[in-house]
C-alpha cells in the first residue's frame, strides 16, 4: 500500500510524526511511504530510514498535479491547517483521505475524519497523531520513534567543528529559544546558566537560534549534524531538541505549565530525555521559565553524562 503522509509546518510537528511511518511499517512492512512537506524541513527526512520519496510541497496550482504523479493510496493529512491538501486529494482521486475535522472545505473532502480531541487528553501528540491510521486499526497504543542517522562524513565534520570550541570537555548544545507557542527562559536566564554548566565540566556551545549561535552560519543539514555531535542538549521544547532526541542524542528538555504545552503532550520522545520545569504557578507568556534555577539543572545534566 501506498501512503502519502502530509506535514507541512514546523520541524518540531514533523518530528512527533515520524512514529506514525513506525506505525505503519510495523503493521505492513511492504508499504511505500511519500512525505508532503515544506521544503525548508525536507532535510530532516533524509536521515530516516525506509522512506520511498519525499515530496516538497509546491504551490496550491500544482499539488493536485503533484498527487497524481505520486498516485497513494490514501492521504493523512497530519498537518490539518494546510487544509488545502485534503481538498487537493479528493481532487486527484486519493481514494482514502484522512484529516482532523476542521474547517468545512476540509471535512467535505476528507473519507475519514477525526473527531477525537487532543487538548486535555494527557496523551503523547505522536498518540493522537496516530489516531489517523483508524481506518486500518492502527491506531493507539505507546509510539515508536524513528531513529534518524546521519551520514558518516557529516558527523565527523561536526565532531572536528565542536572539538575546536569544546576544549576537551563535553559538548552542551544549547537552544536558547523556539519559535513555536511552548515557554523559553529569557536571555538574562542563559547569562546566568551558561556559566554554571562551564563550571560543572560542560562546554556550552549556542547552536540555535542561528543569530544567536557561537558557530559559523549553517543549513538545516548542518544543524543536524551538529546534534548528532553533542554530549548533551539543554533548550526549550522546540524543533532541534525533537531532532535531537531521534538523533539519539541525551536531551534536558525545560518546559512550562501552560495547559496544552506540558511534557505529557509535547516532551521530546525517546529514552534519554529528561524534564524540568520551572516552579510556581502558570506564566508560561511572561518570564515563568525564569523561575528555574539554573543550579537545579546541573543534577539532570550529571544524569545525561
């Protein structure tokens, strides 16, 4: 069977996705597996295991086109606001078209459709992303992550690139911030933490934002092997801390209490993933991230090593 999965916004939404391919090869291990997505974040395909093609998405005047060519059959539409591409599908003769029930337009031209909620659930989203493969009997269950890989070459140019700047000591690649609705601590937080985990015996190396990074400027591949280099990577729930975790990678994700951003529903998957959050009451839109003491996070990144 032919499957074309379609998630086309951020990096992070693209990684909890991975378990539903998980799913499906578990179930029928003969499947194609397609990939709609945005270009920007086609890279990060390249490093998983067992995927037929990976299609960019084009504009709305060719996706029809585009799914003819690749013929599935059936769409999950993972990413519902890109409403168009259930809508696309119907018109290109998809004969099975999975999408959450939103917006009008995309439940007129759906096959099957989700009702099921995801807020308040305390489920995992990569558990109610495969709420779409129902209509096989698929779905429930605990997710497994796809483990990406990245080439040989390209990890050992971002261990030489790490050794200039580490010292010696173990690499902590830092996210200071995510461009998503999860909490962040400010910059004033990180001028106080970066120098505690320098004394602790870490060598803390800013990887992201790219304006806020201490390495040269890099693409999304390069990013991704920079992951893969680390010892260890400290940031906020974001879409590098996702990569970083199905990189294996140790992670010590920091997380806020905003209803819907808890680490039940968006924590990085994997086993060497650790939590904190910070204490006190919900501020997830002021400077409640900031309430972490940096010092408590030390006894997390001692675990990681």
């Amino acid at each position: 069977m032919r499957f074309l999965l379609s998630r086309t916004d951020a990096l992070g939404d693209l990684a909890v996705s991975l378990p539903v391919q998980a799913r499906i090869l578990s179930r029928d291990p003969g499947a194609e597996i397609h990939w709609l997505v945005q270009p920007s974040t086609a890279p990060v395909l390249a490093c998983a295991p067992c995927i037929t093609a990976v299609h960019p998405r084009p504009g709305d005047d060719h996706l029809v086109g585009l799914m003819k060519q690749v013929c599935p059959d059936a769409l999950l539409n993972l990413g519902h606001r890109d409403r168009f591409v259930t809508v696309a599908a119907r018109e290109a003769g998809i004969p099975i078209r999975v999408a959450r029930a939103r917006g009008l337009d995309q439940i007129l031209a759906a096959t099957h459709r989700i009702w099921k909620g995801r807020y308040g659930t305390g489920r995992h989203e990569s558990q109610n992303l495969l709420d779409f493969l129902a209509p096989w009997s698929w779905d429930g269950g605990a997710p497994a992550q796809v483990p990406l890989r990245i080439p040989r070459d390209g990890r050992e140019r971002a261990v030489e690139e790490l050794k200039r700047y580490s010292g010696g000591l173990p690499t902590l690649g830092v996210i200071l911030r995510g461009s998503g609705a999860g909490a962040f601590p400010t910059d004033e937080w990180w001028n106080r933490a970066i120098p505690m985990f320098r004394e602790a015996g870490w060598a803390p190396i800013r990887l992201g934002p790219a304006e806020n990074s201490d390495l040269p400027p890099t693409d999304l591949e390069g990013l991704l092997g920079r992951l893969s280099a680390c010892d260890a990577v400290v940031g906020p729930s974001t879409g590098p801390l996702h990569l970083a975790a199905a990189l294996g990678v140790p992670v010590l994700c920091l997380m806020g209490r905003r209803p819907n951003h808890t680490p039940d529903r968006w924590a990085p998957l994997g086993p060497r993933v650790q939590v904190a959050q910070y204490p006190g009451a919900e501020d997830d839109l002021g400077v409640g991230m900031d309430r972490l003491e940096p010092a408590n996070l030390l006894p997390h990144l001692e675990r990681l090593r």
